[in-house]
C-alpha cells in the first residue's frame, strides 16, 4: 500500500513538470542535480524524497511552494512501511547514526544468519522467500560501510543484547565477532552498558538518531505496530539527551569491546 500523500506528490510533480513547456524528466534532473533515475521514482511514488530534493524541484518548476506543502504533510503519515522507507533513505544520506538498542544486535551490525534467525522468529507465518528478501534489504543498509565517506556511527548497546542467544550458540558467536570486527573500525564506536548498571534511562524502548550536515536531525523508533520517523525538534531534542544520558552509563569504547569479546569467549 503506497502513501496517498506520496501518489499526490508525485503526481504533481509530473502536472508541473509537463506544465513546463513539457519538460523532461533528464532536463529536470540536470536543473536540480538528481539523477534521472530518482524523478522518475518519485513521480511513480516509488521513493520518498529528501526535503532538499523537494525545494529544488519547487525552485526549478516555481510551484510557488506547492510540492513542499505535500512533503510536509509526509511526516504526519504513520504507515509502517512508509515510516521505514523514510528512515532507510535518511540513513544512506546521513553523515551521523546514534543507536540505542536493549534488546537485539541494531539491523545494520547484524550477519545475515542473526537477520534470518530474528526475522523468521517474528514472522512465523512468512514463506521463506519473503525472509530471505527481508535479510537482503537488512544486509544492503551495511553499505554505509563502504562508502567513501561512511558516517559517524555511535552504538549504545545493554549487555542483554550481546547475551541473548539469536538462532543458537554458533550464530550468536558469530554475530559478536561481527560486532567486535565493526568496533575496531575507523569510526565506529560501540559502548555497552553492563548489568551491574541496574536501572537507567533506556529501559524503555530502543532508537535512532540520523544527523546530517545539511539538515536537522531525526530520530527513529518502533513499537509491535508500526515503524515511527520522528522530525519534530523537542522531541528529536529528548531523544537526543536520552541518548547522552545512556553514554554515561555506559563502559568506554575500548572496554565495551573487551566485553563483547568476553561474552562471545563464554559462548
């Protein structure tokens, strides 16, 4: 089921297009400094597009605003597949990933035997190739990795995501050496906070923070429900401070990854 706010953008998008001396898809891309490849995608409602994507084709095609307007009602839609997709697309753009996680190993440290195992335990009625579909999409977001700029990326983990055992001992083993590989990496730090802790601020519910160099920062959560992207400010703010609360309570980096090591010796 796609966004009918989405529809209406990219519907417009193309009315304003065309209305512009039926402009191209290429000439507009070359106007904005977008691929052709992602027009056509947004016209299609097949993407959601960045909020800068959005004002330049504003710009280009003077809708007076109109195309920013239908973005702006985007946020406000709570469709669980939407919300994702969203966040996935803020993520290969964004230059920092803060991550808070209680329960499990976050999507884009996992191997794919952690994705499958996890997955096919939440989705017990999903035909195996719907799974293995699902690990891919999982196991693509890890090309932030790869880039020639890869992010700032930040993981607060409780210690009950590196014991609780995901597929048995030999993929659970295999995951924290996975993570332990990830955390001598340039850029990536992991902390973890111990049981000895007891109680703290992340007890809760688990997030994420994306920031970006030319945009302010959102935050991402999920209940049984549905996927939740969060833009407002006070509450991307408290998302923000909640999440330094957890770094305090947290083991420094190196001795974070001492741990992980132990633990997966122990398995």
């Amino acid at each position: 089921m796609r966004s009918p706010t989405l529809i209406a953008l990219g519907s417009e998008l193309r009315r304003y297009r065309l209305a512009a001396g039926n402009m191209t898809q290429g000439h507009l891309a070359k106007l904005i400094n977008y691929s052709e490849g992602m027009i056509s995608n947004v016209e299609t409602a097949q993407k959601v597009p960045r909020r800068d994507f959005v004002e330049r084709c504003d710009q280009a095609l003077k809708t007076g605003g109109t195309l920013m307007v239908l973005h702006g009602l985007l946020k406000h839609e709570t469709h669980p597949v939407q919300s994702f997709a969203r966040f996935a697309e803020a993520e290969r753009q964004a230059s920092g990933i803060h991550m808070w996680d209680i329960v499990v190993v976050p999507g884009i440290f996992q191997t794919p035997e952690y994705a499958r195992a996890l997955l096919a335990a939440g989705r017990p009625a999903a035909r195996p190739e719907v799974i293995e579909d699902l690990v891919t999409a999982r196991i693509e977001r890890q090309e932030v990795f790869s880039r020639e700029r890869p992010p700032a990326l930040w993981a607060v983990l409780d210690e009950s995501a590196l014991r609780r055992q995901i597929g048995g001992t030999k993929t659970q083993r295999g995951q924290l050496e996975r993570l332990a590989e990830l955390a001598e990496q340039p850029g990536v730090n992991i902390q973890v906070i111990p049981h000895t802790m007891g109680a703290h601020p992340g007890l809760t519910s688990s997030f994420i923070i994306l920031s970006f160099d030319d945009a302010p920062d959102i935050a991402y959560s999920e209940d049984p429900a549905t996927g939740h992207l969060h833009e407002k400010p006070d509450l991307v703010k408290a998302m923000s401070q909640a999440y330094e609360a957890l770094r305090v309570f947290a083991l420094p980096v190196p001795t974070s990854l001492d741990l992980i090591r132990q633990i997966r010796e122990e398995l």
